[in-house]
C-alpha cells in the first residue's frame, strides 16, 4: 500500500537527473577527441587522459595530494583512537566540552580556517610548507576519523578486554591484541572518510598552498578560474572515478549507508 | 560533508553520552582519559583555537598600501565593512543566495527523501546511494560540471534553443541563477540526509492507522507525515544555510570576479588587494554568524520539538 504514484517517481527521475548531471557531462566531456570543449562530441579518445600525465604540474599535485591524504589521515586516525577510547568508555569532568572542542572543526567554515592558517603558519615560518598543509588538514579531518572510531568503541563488548587483563596481559598487550582488533573496522572506516575529505578539500589549501606544494583539487581550482578546457574535465573525471572505487571500498568495509546516515535504526 | 556531520554529531554526541554505560566500578585511574585525549587536546589548543585568536587579533590592525599590515588596535575594518555600501550589497547577495539555496534544497530535498523511503530494498539502497554518493566527489569537479552545462553553448542552452522555449541562450554563468542552481545541487544530499534521518523514527503503521481510518492521501501526507519530518527539515535547513553562506570554490568558479559573495570577497582581500586586517575582519563575521546561526538555530528547534527529539 505504500507505494509512489507515478508523479512521485517523475519526481524521482527528475531529481536524480539533476544530481547526476553535471557529473556525467564531466566525465563525458573527458573522452573527446577534439581538442576544445564540444558537446556532444564526435570522436571518443583517452587523449586527455594522457594529456594529464604529459602535465607535470597536474602530475606533481596529484602526488601531493595522496601523500597528504595519506600522512594526514594516519597522523589523524592516531590522535583519535587514544581520546575516541577516552571519550567511549569513562565519565569524567568535561567529556562533553572535549568532545564539542574535537568536533568543532566541523562547525567552523572552511574558509575562516584557511585565513587563520594561513596567517598561523606565516607567523611562524611553516608558510607554504608541506608541513603546514599536513598540521592543518589533520585538524579539520580529525571529526570524521574520531566518529568512526567512537562508534566502533562505544558499542564495543569490554568482557574480552577483561578475560585478557585477568590472564595476565598487560594494558598494552590488551590494546594490541583485543581492543584494537576490535575496533579495527571503525579505524579503518575512519581513515578513508578522513582521507577522501583530505584529498577534497579546496577551500582551506587554497590559502595556504604555495606553487611549490599544492594539492590537486586547488591546482584544478585555479585553472578552471583562467580557462575550462577538456584537460580539466579529465582530470575531475578521474576523480570521480577515484571516488567511486572509494565508495565502494567503504561500502564493503563499513557500509556507505551506515557511514553516511549513522548507525541504522532499523 | 562537513556541516551534516557537525549536526549529526551534535545529536550523536548526547546520543553516545547516554548509551556509553558510566562505569559500574568506580575509577581506578581518574586521570586516564585525560591522559588519553591529551594528545588531541594540544593539537587542538595549538592548531585550532592559536590561529583563530590570531585571526581575530589581526582584524584589529590596520593596513596601508605602502606600509603593509600597521600594528594598532582598532575597529576601523569592521567600521567599513558595516558603513560601506559596497560591502552590504556583498553581504546581502551572499544571504539571499543562501535563503533561496536553503528553500529549493528544502522543496527538493525533503520529497526525495520520502520517496527513497517509500522505495523497495534493492532499488532503495541504490538510488540512496546515487542521492548521497556526490557528497564524497569534490566539489570542484561537481561544479565544473555545471560550468559545461551552462556556456552559452552549453547543453541546458542549446537544448532550451532546440526546444524553442528560448530564443537567445539564458546567462547562466556570472549570474546569481547559475550560483543558486549549482550551489543547490552540491547541497540538496545534506537535507535528503537530514530529512531521511527523521523519516527513520516514523512508523510506518501511523501512516497505514490514519488510512485505514478513511484520511485520503493527501491528508495523511499534510497531517501525520509532514508534522514528524519538520525536524528534520528544519536542522537540514540550518546544515544548508550554513554551508551556503559560507560557500567558496562553487561562487568563485560559476560567479567568477564578477559576481562576488562574502567568501570570495575575503579571498580576495587575502591574495589580491593582500589587506589581510579586512579579510580576517570578513573572516571574523562570517565565522559569528554561522556559529549564531547554527547554535541559535540549533536551541530554538531542539526546544520547539523536544519530544520528537526524545
């Protein structure tokens, strides 16, 4: 009985239409083999696929890019799994301001962030640096890898955590071999979210990248300000193609659904 | 990403407090999960509250064309930005555009989600994730998109042309249309999210009751299901507007220099004219207004709806 009527599913089509258009055309317009932006296209070819790799500027950012994702998302993951512990499993004065104070990130707009950085980081010598970039892409990652990880903690089953402690394991080896085995999904989870909204961000890195060292979605940022041309459609293309494989890396790991709506309800 | 993981998070966090049983033994390390969040904390206090402070120190200084950043304490920037006329029509595109992103993602937004839960379950979890999937693509490239789509020989015009519904091709591009249509497209997942995440806690046999009851449709529609999901829309709405007035990289690709909103204005400030004071000191309202408008906001749903939220 509960089912769409027919202007329900027009709705429907129409909405995902709007959703996946301007993404299609994306990845459309990347395999033209004309060499300007022409819609619809006549030839198809990966000539611009090679074209990025023939970009050294491009090349250069997509390898910042994954390094920075990759250093800061684990840089991150190891500052949250010691306080997501904390967090989950003791009552203490001020756990809810701690906890408001590590999310907060998330609340504070992107580009207040970049001027802040940016203005932190010249004042004590980190500007345009590998490092700043690193320090501050931590910061605003941190949320995502620490809600993951509390999740996992919090819903965790502790009487194994004290079978190991009465055998005789030490705090650490219990760590080690329980706790952490347990909550591995969550971490793991986490560090994929932090890295995808690492390798994503724009708003913040564009201030406090320099030429030298740059990210990738800033470098594509500033040439589509001077020009659009099929270069940068296949350069978005592939990375929503990059996005995709890890949507579906996530799905299998954790479930997209339960890591974009929250624990199901159901 | 960011905004509906603040919201959700702030539900969540109540939500943990309460399940996370307090221990049945009493503490035998009191000082543990200080020591365990530690680490976190000082990054936080170095890394987050330092460059903010700092940011709001510099949008006290002055700044000369010759001199550079002047070390004086003064209101002087924030005088400007609330005296010049320039600025206020800045800011007050940047609202309207936010109020217009937030009410079409809010048309759009809140039907889709309750059509995706009306839907059978393999087509439900797919077409969810075709919904929320766009939220992990980077918003550069989703914005590109719409710059291809709206040239002059764009398809959306060429098509309006074929059609004849048009005669000349429609700006899109530099237009406050063309911001509102693409600023909605990388928003409507955060109130579908929203939407849907208050659609869970709708039994559906209230609905199936008021039917079977004799209420038409449409009545069901306005009397029980609307009232349960206004929540929803509403923080949704809050998440929306926040991240719409705050917007960068998709009002400086589809709006470009011509058409600036308070973002790109600081941005510009920064790396173009370099008066960093007056760029922090937009930086500074920005960063009040969205925290009184997401905690405000926040206060006033949470108190109106208490129960649904219980």
């Amino acid at each position: 009985m509960n089912r769409n009527g027919p202007v329900a599913l027009v709705f429907h089509m129409l909405f995902l239409a709007f959703l996946l258009a301007p993404i299609l055309v994306v990845c459309v317009v990347a395999f033209t083999s004309q060499g300007y932006l022409s819609l619809p296209t006549e030839g198809l070819s990966l000539r611009w696929f090679k074209a990025i790799g023939d970009n050294p500027e491009f090349a250069r950012a997509f390898r910042d890019s994954l390094l920075l994702g990759a250093v800061s998302s684990t840089i991150a993951v190891a500052f949250s799994v010691p306080a997501a512990l904390a967090i989950a499993r003791h009552q203490f004065r001020g756990r809810e301001a701690i906890t408001a104070l590590f999310l907060s990130p998330l609340m504070v707009p992107h580009i207040v962030l970049g001027i802040a950085f940016l203005r932190f980081f010249t004042q004590i010598g980190l500007g345009g640096t590998f490092a700043g970039l690193v320090l501050s892409h931590v910061v605003i990652i941190l949320p995502f890898a620490l809600r993951l990880i509390l999740a996992a903690s919090t819903g965790m089953d502790r009487s194994i955590e004290n079978a190991a402690a009465s055998l005789g394991a030490t705090s650490w080896t219990t760590f080690r071999r329980v706790t952490l085995p347990l909550i591995l999904p969550g971490v793991a989870s986490g560090w994929v979210l932090a890295f995808i909204n690492s390798f994503d961000e724009v708003t913040m890195t564009v201030f406090i990248a320099s030429p030298e060292t740059t990210t990738l979605p800033v470098r594509l940022f500033l040439y589509i300000q001077d020009n659009i041309d099929p270069l940068v459609a296949a350069v978005s293309a592939s990375l929503i193609f990059m996005t995709v494989a890890a949507m579906l890396v996530l799905d299998r790991l954790y479930g997209l659904e339960r890591l974009l709506v929250g624990r199901g309800q159901e | 990403m960011t905004a509906v993981d603040a919201h959700k998070s702030m539900m969540e966090s109540s939500d943990a407090a309460s399940k996370s049983a307090p221990p049945d033994r009493p503490e035998r390390r009191p000082l543990a999960p200080y020591l365990l969040s530690l680490p976190a904390l000082a990054l936080f206090a170095v890394l987050l509250l330092v460059p903010l402070v700092m940011t709001g120190l510099l949008s006290l200084n002055s700044f000369g064309f010759y001199t550079g950043i002047e070390d004086v304490w003064q209101l002087g920037n924030y005088i400007d930005i609330v005296t010049d006329d320039y600025f206020h029509e800045i800011f007050l595109r940047t609202f309207r555009i936010a109020v217009v992103v937030t009410l079409l993602c809010a048309v759009l937004g809140a039907p889709e989600a309750y059509i995706l839960r009306r839907m059978r379950s393999p087509w439900r979890g797919l077409c969810l994730l075709v919904v929320l999937g766009p939220l992990l693509i980077s918003v550069v490239s989703r914005t590109l998109g719409w710059a291809l789509l709206f040239g002059s020989t764009g398809i959306i015009n060429t098509a309006l042309m074929a059609v004849g519904l048009i005669a000349t091709p429609i700006e899109f591009m530099y237009t406050e249309t063309g911001v509102i249509i693409a600023l909605t497209h990388v928003l409507v997942p955060f109130m579908v999210l929203s939407v849907w995440a208050s659609l869970q806690r709708l039994d559906p046999q209230v609905e199936n009751a008021a039917l079977s009851l004799g209420a038409k449709p449409f009545t069901v529609l306005r009397r029980v299901v609307l009232p349960q999901v206004v929540p929803g829309i509403l923080s949704g709405s809050i998440i929306v507007f926040a991240l719409a007035a705050s917007a960068f990289a998709t009002p400086a690709i589809i709006g470009g220099r011509r058409l600036k909103v308070a973002a790109t204005l600081a941005y510009d400030e920064f790396l173009n004219t370099l008066n960093w004071p007056l760029g922090a000191a937009i930086a500074i309202l920005l960063l009040l207004a969205n925290i009184v408008i997401i905690v405000g906001c926040n206060r006033l749903v949470e108190r109106r709806y208490k129960q649904v939220f219980e």
